[in-house]
C-alpha cells in the first residue's frame, strides 16, 4: 500500500492529499504560477481547490507574507479559474 501525501491548506491551515489541492509556485525567477503537475521547481503553496479558501487567501495576504513579495490580482484571477 503506497502512502498518501498530506499537505496543508495555507487559507484554512486543513490537511488534505496533496492531489485534492492547488499548488502555487514562486520559482527562482520569481515567477508565480499554478502549477498542475506538481513538479515545477521552486517553493510551493498550497490551496484548497475551493472559492472560499481562494477568497480568504486574497483578503489576507497570505501568499504575499508567504512567497515575500507583491501578489498581483491576475494570479487570483487565474486560481479561480482553474476552480
């Protein structure tokens, strides 16, 4: 039996398998972007793929505390999309 991995919610701060959420991705040229393979280098975030953890990650700046830089509204724009 292969173990599951278990990742946290960076919104909700939930654990959930790592397949059921949305990872965001700051790679070395601070480039941000969902990335859909899980496999893109650089430091991951983790979302839950709902619109009320999308809309609480916005209101509270959490991926700009967490990637430590300015977060533009298009990102969450295309997050949504892919909701």
């Amino acid at each position: 039996m292969k173990k599951i991995p278990i990742r946290m919610c960076l919104a909700c701060r939930k654990h959930f398998p790592k397949k059921d959420l949305i990872r965001i991705v700051k790679n070395k040229e601070n480039q941000i972007f969902a990335d859909k393979t899980f496999k893109a280098e650089g430091r991951g975030a983790y979302v839950c793929n709902n619109n009320v953890c999308l809309a609480n990650l916005k209101k509270t700046h959490k991926l700009n505390k967490y990637f430590k830089c300015e977060i533009s509204a298009e990102l969450y724009e295309n997050l949504k999309g892919e909701i």
